[in-house]
C-alpha cells in the first residue's frame, strides 16, 4: 500500500482579498464644483462638446493589442459634496446629462467628492493614509523613525528651520531638495488634511488621491471591496448624501474601476493633480490585490506598469471650462 | 540577490497569556487590513506587513560602500500569548542605473532595496554579519516595531516573568554548489547570526525558519538565564522552584520547533538540531526542574507524613 500525504492548514492563515470586476480603461470627464454650476446648461454643452475629441482618441489610444474585441470603457463624472456641497441631484445630474450626451457622450457613472472620505461607511481616505510609505531622504539606514511633519507630505528634504545667519546678520535662505532630482530639483509640499476643532478636512489632493486608487480597484477593507456602483432613484433624494457614493447612471455601462484612468480636466486641476502624483508615489498599495490586477490584465494582453502612478493619465486642456 | 534579516524576540509585557482576540487588536497595526492566526499547535498572531523607507550605504569598511535605495518589510508576531517578535527583511538586487529613481518605482517592489554602484553580494554578506552596527539598520527598526507594541494600551503590566530581548541577525545567498549549508553563531548581548547558502533558496519559506529559530533560541536562553539566576539544584530549595513556577506556568509549553503548516522548513530544523541539539538542551533542562519538583514533592510528602 502507498504511503498516505497529509496537509493541514487553517482559514486564518492568510488573507483573502475580494476581487472585483474591472473594465480596461475608466475615462472621468470632468468635477463640478459649486462656483462650476450655474444651472445655464450651454455652458455644460460647450464643456462636453470639447472634453468629446479626447475621448474619441482615448477609445483609440487604449484599444485592445490586435484591436479584434470591443474594449471595456466606462465613463465617470466627479461631483464635489464635501467642500461646499451645492444644488440637488435632480438639478444638477439629468442637466450634465444632456449637456453630454448633446456631444454625443455618455456618463455611466456620477461619484460625490465625499465618497472618498467615507464611503458606505468605510473610512476610505483613512485606509489610504495608513498606507503612506514617505521617502527616505538620503543617509535614512532605519536607525531612527523617519521624520514627518502632521498632515504635510513632501518629495524631498524641506529647507532647514534654523537657517544660518549670514554675516550681515540676516538668515539666509536655505533651499529644500528633491529626493530623485537629476542636477535640479523641483520641490513639493503637499497638504493632506486640516484639523479644526478636532474634525479633520481633507485636503482636495488626498481626496482626488484616494479617488484614483479607488479608479483602479487598488482598496479593500479587511479584505473586502469598499464600495460598489449601483443604481438608485435620483429624485429620492434632495441631498447629496440619500445616494450611493458610486452612482451608477447606465446599466449597461463596463465596470467602475479599471487597469488604467485616464482624466480630461481644465488645465487649472494640473497644480492638484501633480500633488496627487506627490502623494500617490509615496502609497504601498496591497502588492497582492496589485499582482493580481496585474495578472489579469497581462491575461488579456495589456502590458501594465508596475507602478501606480504609471496607469494614470491625464489630459489637461486650458480650453476647458463649464463657466460661461 | 540576498536576503538579509533581524528578528527582536522578547516577553509581552503582560500579567497573563493574552488570547486570540486580544492579539488581533493588539497586532492591528494598519486599519483595513486583516491579522493572520494559526491556533496549532501554539496560538501564532501575525501582524499586516509594514514598510520603512531606506537610503544608506551597505556593504564593508574596507570595500567601496554601495548605496541601497529601497524598503524593508516588517512583521510582528505573538506566539502563545506571549512571546512577541518583530521581524524587519530586505531583499537586496544589484540595481541596473546609477541614481536613485522616482519612490514609485522602490514602492512597487516592496521590501526590495537596489544598489546604486558597486558592491558585490558576499561583500555585502559579510559586513551584514561582521560590524556590530549594520547597515542598514533593521534591528533598530524592529525593535521599534516592538516596542509600539508593549506600549499597547491593550497590555497590563506588570507580567509575572522578566525576560530580555534576543536579536537574531540573517542573510541567506544562492550559492553555486549543490550543498545547502547553515552556520548558527551565537554573538555576545543576545545577537546571534545564522547565514545560509543554497543553490535556489526559498527566501519567503527562510525568513520564517529564521523567525521560527529565534523564537525557540529566546525560549531556550530565557530558561537557561532563569534556571541560573533561581539557584535550582545549588541549595536553592522549595525557593529556586518558587521563582521558577511563572517560566513552568507561561513558556514550557511553547517549545514546539518546525511545527508549521508548510512542512519546507522541517528540513533546515532537522540539519540544525543535529549539530546544535536545541531540543535536547531544553528537554535536559526541563527534565533537570521536573526531577528537582519531583524531589521536592517526595520530602513534604515525607514531612507531614513524619509530622503525623
């Protein structure tokens, strides 16, 4: 008789994390914000008609190796109801609506700024900040806990405090330095929150960082996905916050998240949009819900950066504005 | 490529064992992410991996120094309750480009550091294992790592036991021979250093051997320093069992070497325990404060017989 092969393992051992349906390319077309809404829907039409041509280029530029299946695109519009939550959803969604699709294109999916502090309960922007891995400056060998200052995060080694008084008796300035600069440096601070009164705002950066990792289906919570798009009955409600922080608007829309975003904003997003980069190159994603995305896409022939900040894109076009 | 790593072993600092749901909370270093348990055959709670960015030469004195740019990957566990360890490894590459890159890239091969310049692998090795401050400094950070623990609001002190902490310094190589080697030495004020070398090794299933080998080399050098400082079998008497009993009531129980789920480890602890002979260190010694109780439950019972 043959020897018999035990194993034994427990269900607790490792952690499962939920997968999640993921479309090839999420295209966000445009944030409203309060001083954006005027409730004049031409001003929107002119918006959708010129953000149009780059969709039509992404849809090109994102096409599948060998070009024989239809791609998975989904469509996304930002809404801010954090900062300075405005109008009603019936006002303000069936008129983005029609202003896009009067330029022939089609929002699946209407997210609230909100949504990336807590969404359904899950206090995403906390579960992202846990996340932060800060650059060492150099000589950083462990022996010491690196230094940061609460709620600020830069790319390299601010100027010192005490600057040293120059011989006229005045203190010179000293220059910060970049981390990774080759011969100069450009250097950045970020802000990722305010307290005021014990309650912490986050700053527009980190939301739009946690947005971006939401995007790419990069979040769990204790395993589990953290929010799911789904429908609901717009005029239910005549706050932000009666609907889901995903809206989903076309049933038969691609999925939410996907391998890659690529966002087409007024050029004046640039400035925030490069302080997400800032936060975002300093987050330790899950590296196995990462390989795993990875492996998917590599699966149906998309060759995909290893690195988070590759698989975003943007369009910044100075000609973009929703104000009349 | 090599693997380099220093495990810090020590006592929670607890009056009593703490049970699963109390390590969990206590593990639960990053909110969102889930502690792994395994319940046999000794309770084992793993934290969520942590990461600490570096920049500093690696490498010898003696040698053009290396830059590595990159991070290391940290763990704490606690195993039964109530030994607590933390775990700091690198994985160390030969980098292809002579400048640090974007963090990005470092962030998307976690626990990786790449070399900027030259500085061959057993170079490095040997530095790693030589200079009693290494670079870079892992046991430092684990020692961090275990020290936010016990600083846990979760833990009561005083615990019933004193005990130090141990430091177990590792690297592991591929070499180009057949033969698997392991060298234990044991170093002065608790550090000692295992290198090994094989033609493929296994570098996950190796770091945890190594946490595993430090546990039980804590186990046994907490039990030889109590045993020593109790006076047992030296005239100490009912007294040295007394100061013995938290050790027999918390940590006799925890000796249960390369008893894991992947059976890839069993290798390594059969080479070990025949030229070490751990177990057999620790049965001599358990044995030693059975027979001396078994002594002293003979002469009361012959007391109060006598008393009678």
């Amino acid at each position: 008789m043959s020897a018999i092969e035990a194993s034994y393992s427990e269900a607790t051992a490792s952690d499962r994390e939920e997968s999640t349906p993921l479309a090839q390319l999420s295209i966000e077309l445009g944030h409203l914000y309060r001083e954006d809404f005027h409730g004049d829907r031409s001003g929107l039409a002119a918006y959708f008609s010129r953000v149009a041509p780059w969709v039509t280029a992404a849809r090109q530029a994102y096409a599948l190796p060998g070009g024989h299946h239809r791609a998975r695109i989904s469509t996304c519009f930002l809404i801010d109801d954090y900062f300075a939550p405005f109008s009603t959803p019936v006002e303000v969604i069936p008129a983005l609506c029609e202003a896009a699709e009067s330029a022939g294109l089609v929002i699946d999916y209407i997210a609230r700024e909100s949504a990336c502090a807590v969404a359904d309960g899950v206090p995403l922007a906390r579960l992202v900040e846990n996340r932060l891995v800060p650059e060492p400056p150099a000589s950083s060998d462990g022996s010491r806990p690196p230094v940061t200052e609460l709620g600020w995060l830069s790319n390299g080694e601010r100027s010192p405090l005490a600057a040293a008084e120059a011989m006229d008796g005045r203190a010179s300035w000293q220059p910060p330095l970049q981390n990774s600069a080759r011969h100069h440096s450009v250097f950045a601070d970020v802000e990722l929150w305010s307290e005021t009164g014990g309650e912490r705002l986050w700053s527009c950066a980190f939301l739009a960082a946690v947005w971006q990792l939401v995007r790419l289906g990069a979040v769990r919570h204790n395993g589990a996905a953290v929010t799911r798009a789904r429908p609901h009955a717009i005029h239910s409600s005549d706050t932000w916050d009666g609907l889901p922080p995903i809206l989903q608007l076309n049933s038969a829309a691609a999925p939410f998240a996907a391998y890659q975003t690529l966002s087409v904003l007024p050029s004046r997003f640039l400035l925030v949009e490069h302080a997400v980069r800032v936060i975002l190159e300093q987050i330790a994603v899950d590296d196995r819900i990462w390989a795993k995305i990875q492996k998917r896409g590599e699966a149906e022939g998309f060759d995909l950066s290893a690195e988070v900040v590759d698989r975003i894109s943007y369009v910044f076009d100075g000609r973009l504005s929703v104000q009349q | 490529m090599i693997v380099m790593g220093e495990v810090v072993t020590g006592l929670l600092q607890n009056s009593t064992s703490v049970t699963l749901a109390e390590a969990e909370k206590i593990l639960s270093l990053r909110t969102g992410d889930r502690v792994c348990s395994l319940a046999r055959p000794v309770l084992y709670v793993v934290s969520p991996p942590l990461y600490t960015g570096l920049d500093c030469k690696i490498g010898a004195d003696n040698l053009p120094r290396a830059r590595g740019v990159g991070t290391a990957r940290s763990r704490a566990a606690i195993t039964g309750g109530q030994i607590v360890q933390a775990d700091t490894t690198i994985i160390c590459r030969q980098g292809t480009v002579g400048h640090r890159l974007s963090w990005s890239y470092y962030l998307s091969r976690p626990g990786e550091v790449e070399t900027i310049g030259n500085s061959p692998d057993s170079a490095v090795a040997q530095a790693w294992l030589d200079r009693d401050t290494a670079q870079p400094a892992l046991g430092a950070i684990s020692s961090r790592l275990i020290d936010e623990i016990q600083g846990s609001p979760l833990l009561q002190r005083p615990s019933r036991l004193r005990a130090g902490r141990t430091r177990l310094r590792w690297i592991a190589e591929a070499s180009p021979e057949s033969q698997q080697r392991i060298n234990f030495c044991l170093g002065s004020n608790g550090l000692r250093m295992v290198r090994i070398t094989a033609p493929q090794p296994d570098f996950v299933m190796l770091a945890d051997f190594c946490v595993d080998l430090a546990l039980h080399d804590w186990l046994l050098t907490t039990l030889q320093a109590e045993v020593s400082r109790s006076g047992l079998g030296e005239g100490g008497g009912v007294g040295a069992l007394k100061r013995l009993q938290p050790l027999v009531d918390h940590l006799l129980h925890l000796w249960a070497p390369g008893n894991r789920p992947s059976r890839s480890i069993t290798p390594y602890w059969a080479a070990l325990e025949s030229a070490l002979g751990l177990s057999y260190q620790w049965n001599t010694l358990v044995n030693r404060i059975r027979d001396q109780l078994a002594f002293a439950a003979l002469y009361l019972s012959a007391r109060t017989q006598a008393e009678l």
